[in-house]
C-alpha cells in the first residue's frame, strides 16, 4: 500500500486551478495532485480539499470528473456562514484544517490573489496555514509527489 | 451491454490499484460485468493510479478501468 505521511493538507480555490490551466505541464501537476489525494496517511482522498463555490468557479477551466479527482469538493461548512467574503471564508477554513493531523496547510492560489489574502486580518499571527502561489506552489506538489514516488517505489 | 436503470448512476472514481483490489477483496457489493477488467487491474504495477468507471446500483459494478496518465488528462482542461 502506498502511503505517505504529507507535511501539510492541500487547500486550494478557483484562481489557482485557472492559473495551472495557462500554464505549460499543467496535465502532469493534475496527475501529481491525484496521486498525492490518493495517497494521503492522514487524510486518504480528502488530503486535496476545494470549497464547492470555488470549484464552481472555474468550470470552464477543467473538467469537473478531474477536478473531483485532484481535490475533494466539499460543501461549506455551517461555521463559514458567518462570513461574507470567499477570502475570509477560504482563510478561516484553512485554518480549520489544521486542527487534524497533519495540523498545517498550504493555500493553493494565483501570484495576483496571493497578496490579497496575506492582508486579511484572519491571517494575522497564522502560522500553521501558508499562503503560497505560482512557481512555489509548483515545487511544493512536486516534492510532494517525489515523496510519493520514493514511497511506491520501495513498495515494489 | 450495460443497461441503465432509473435506480442506477453512473460515476467516474480514482483510486490507487492498492485501493481498489481491497475494495473488491473485502467489499462483496463491488461486482464486474467483465472479468477481463478484473484481470487488468491486478496486472498494474503497484501505486498506478487508475480512472475507473462505476454503475452504482446493487451491486456496485466496476465497468472500465484506465491509468491515469498524461494522455488521459489531456482533455482534462478546456
């Protein structure tokens, strides 16, 4: 069984799925992203997590069957209501997945959001959620399936 | 040939070959119109991840399976 311990949960939103989609390998991010959901210790097929209003968003981007099969599309929880705004509500539901192992998270997002969010007063003082964009959240995936590929490999 | 029902849906799944053989191994729900596909899966390296195709009814059948690759996720994005 391959199996790997990931550092951190995988949350992104709709800029950075309409980001992957202009970029050149993006097939083989979308591949990397589904093997890493599948593989997940902590959380296995919920360790990519999309809020469903963002995956909306980007419809017209990606297929929704692959976009389901990179991230789990999940409802927005009840405690999200209270906000008004999709930066609060992704911010504060980030934030919420890392009181479950494995207690930190990246935000997936574009390099023109990513400010955006950092000024946010609900990321003041965060440190267990990371806002990251662009090439670095490239890196961040890839390593993440290099894991997964060290992993796999030594279980054949 | 597979015939749909009002009772059954149709649903596209990606699961890890690991996965799938224990869901079919500890699962006597999960049923295959062919067995051919059955023999495919197992016949995967280890880790491949698969694109499978379900009917959910009763028995949930697994239809087709295919490796998640780049060629399959090239109609990913439009």
């Amino acid at each position: 069984m391959v199996s790997v311990a990931y550092s951190h949960r995988l949350l992104c939103d709709s800029e950075f799925i309409i980001w992957l989609s202009q970029q050149v390998g993006r097939e083989t991010i979308l591949s990397y992203l589904m093997h890493i959901k599948s593989s997940s210790q902590d959380c296995k097929r919920e360790h990519n997590i999309i809020l469903k209003q963002e995956a909306e968003a980007c419809n017209e981007k990606i297929e929704n069957k692959y976009m389901g099969g990179a991230f789990k599309i999940v409802e927005e929880p009840s405690f999200l209501i209270k906000y008004d705004d999709l930066i609060s509500k992704t911010l504060v539901f980030g934030i919420s997945l890392t009181e479950d192992p494995p207690f930190k998270c990246y935000l997936l997002t574009s390099p023109e959001k990513e400010m955006e969010y950092k000024k946010s007063k609900h990321y003041e003082n965060v440190t267990t959620l990371q806002i990251i964009s662009g090439e670095k959240a490239i890196r961040i995936i890839k390593s993440f399936f290099n894991a997964f590929s060290y992993a796999r490999d030594i279980g054949r | 040939m597979v015939i749909m029902t009002a009772e059954e849906t149709f649903l596209t799944d990606f699961e890890l070959k690991e996965d799938i053989i224990e869901s079919y191994s500890n699962n006597p729900d999960i049923k295959f119109d062919d067995l051919n596909v059955k023999k495919k899966i197992e016949a995967f390296p280890s880790g491949t991840l698969l694109e499978i195709n379900k009917k959910i009814g009763s028995p949930i059948t697994i239809l087709s399976v295919k490796e998640v690759n780049e060629a399959l996720l090239s109609s990913a994005f439009k």
